[in-house]
C-alpha cells in the first residue's frame, strides 16, 4: 500500500488524490478533443467535465459518509478527509448527473449527445481512479488464499485487490464506447448497464464494509435498479 506518493518538504502528495487529479486531466482532454472533432464546444465540455468531477468528488463523498454514518458522528472532522480515500461511486454519479443535466440547461447544449460524447471518458476515469484506491488500500476484496492475493494490512491478510479487477473492466468498457459515435443517449445508457452490472458481481468479492439491504449490499440493489431502467430505456431508443 502506498497512500504517500511523495513528499515535497512537509508537503505529502496522496495516490488517492493523485490519481483523482490524473483522471480529471487526462479524460478532460480527451473530451474536449472529441467535441472538437465532432463539431461540438471544446471549451463548454471542459467546463462541463470540470463541474462533473467537482460534483462527483461532492455526492461520492457525501453517501460514503451517510453509509458508516456512526464512525463520522464520532469523527466529524474525518469527513473532510477526502485524500485518505472513501468515495461511493453510485453517490458520486447521482450529484454528478443533476449537476450535469443543470449545466447543459442553462448552457443549452444537447443532453444526449453530450452524455454519449461524455461516457466514454467517465470509464477511463474509473479504471484511472481505481488505480488510486489500489494505492491508498481502500475498496479492497475478501481474504484469498490465491496467487494474487495482495496484502494492504499485515493483520489482515492477503485479499483479492478488487480495485484492480474493477480497473481493468472500465478500461475496456471504455475501449468499446469512445468507438460509438455520440448521437441519442444510448451510449449513455450503455455505460450503465455495463457498469451495473460489473458492480452487482464484483460486490459479491469485496471485503471491506458494506451496509446490507435484505441480503445484498447496497450498491448492488442500486445496480439492479439502475440496470433495471437503462434497459427498458435503452430498448426504447431507436439505434442509428
């Protein structure tokens, strides 16, 4: 486990947060080139991406707090504690979607297709960012005895390293969307169906945490429901 990159003086440059910020600049870039090249406003997806990221970090945080609500009532300030790790994802993606659907009104830019040109780049930054929680430590898997059980802590053992696992699968997922030309929402409703379903599975290997709901964790009768609509929606929408 590395959750210290480096130091600069007294000055400590966190994987976590590191890898955040690598995400942030790299899928940002790659965005605003893709807009670019399909006639669409480099500067706005910049911004757009901008606002993503900031309210992403915000919701993430915000449910991964509500869900271990007892340790931080007794460790407020922990809350604020973001470079340690502790983000749930289905938080992040819910604050991120209205800030989006916001900004797209008020800029009068196209929902759908700026979703499809965004999904793409959404993957990458998980596969980037799952890089970061692998170093940090967090968001690990169950005890194993496998070869490629990775020890995070000495007394706990050798675990899968989920983080990985998880990275891998968004950086195909991205690999298949950024080949679809954005038009109508169904790359969109594409990246949630893949991902909710990649997230009910991997969730029966994690180890850390989890609050249960009538025998599943909670992210994965969030992935059920999430999967349930973009089915029916996608299905709904003609392809091109």
């Amino acid at each position: 486990m590395h959750p210290v990159l480096f130091k600069i003086g007294s000055c400590s440059v966190y994987s976590y947060g590191a890898m955040l910020a690598l995400a942030f600049l790299v899928c940002s870039f790659l965005a605003r080139r893709r807009a670019v090249a399909i006639g669409m406003d480099g500067e706005k997806i910049f911004d757009l991406m901008t606002a993503l990221i900031i309210s992403g970090v915000i919701g993430g945080r915000l449910l991964f707090v509500l869900l271990d609500l007892d340790y931080f009532r007794s460790r407020p300030l922990d809350i604020f504690k973001i470079w340690e790790g502790g983000l749930a994802w289905y938080g992040g993606l819910i604050l991120a979607v209205i800030s989006v659907a916001v900004f797209l009104r008020i800029n009068k830019m196209p929902a759908l297709k700026t979703a499809d040109l965004l999904m793409p780049y959404i993957a990458l930054g998980q596969a980037i960012g799952r890089i970061g929680c692998f170093l940090n430590g967090c968001c690990y898997g169950k005890a194993t005895a496998l070869p490629i059980g990775v020890v995070f802590n000495p007394e706990q053992g050798a675990v899968l390293p989920t983080q990985l696992f998880e990275s891998a699968a968004m950086f195909i997922v991205y690999l298949v969307l950024r080949r679809r030309v954005p038009s109508n929402g169904r790359t969109f409703f594409l990246y949630l169906i893949f991902y909710s379903t990649f997230r009910f599975f991997i969730e029966f290997l994690r180890g850390d945490d989890m609050l249960a709901i009538m025998g599943l964790t909670f992210s994965q009768a969030v992935s059920i429901a999430i999967f349930s609509t973009a089915v029916i929606l996608w299905k709904t929408i003609p392809s091109k």
